[in-house]
C-alpha cells in the first residue's frame, strides 16, 4: 500500500490494522470449514468444504459468487445438519 502511488500516503498503522482484521475473519472462515470437515468425518479440508461452509453461513454471503464454480460435496452426509431432502444413498 505505501508503495502504490495510486493510493497516496497511509499511517504506518494501517497495514497493522488490516493485516490483523484479515487474520480475524480467516479463522472464523477456516473454523467454521473445519466444523463442516469434521462433521463429515473427513481428514483433509477441500474447497468443497469451504464452499458448503460459505453457502450455510450468512456472513460470508459475499464470497457466494468466488465458490460458485466449485462442485459441491459428494458422498454421504452432504448436509451437515441432517436436513437432506434425498434421504440415504444405496
């Protein structure tokens, strides 16, 4: 940022103030995803988790249209919360 002509000059405290609300809203983000993995007792986050995680939480409405292309989950338990309306896979 104090680089960039474009945005002129910025408090030493900015950088600071930004990095640390970014730091912030990543975990709430990767916290809530996690819930969501665990909850599918999954070993590894995907981005199928993240994008679930993003659609259930009305927070992170503004990121819907990053994870738009991502494919959602498959398998068992797609819905954390047990509200599938397709009932059990045979």
């Amino acid at each position: 940022m104090q680089t960039d002509e474009e945005i002129g000059k910025v408090a030493a405290a900015v950088p600071v103030i930004i990095s640390r609300a970014l730091e912030l809203f990543l975990e709430s983000l990767l916290r809530k995803a996690c819930h969501v993995t665990q909850s599918r007792n999954a070993k590894t986050m995907t981005t199928s988790h993240l994008k679930q995680c993003i659609e259930l939480e009305q927070q992170f409405d503004f990121l819907k249209d990053l994870v738009a292309a991502v494919p959602d989950m498959q398998g068992d338990g797609d819905d954390p919360h047990g509200d599938s309306e397709r009932g059990p896979r045979r």
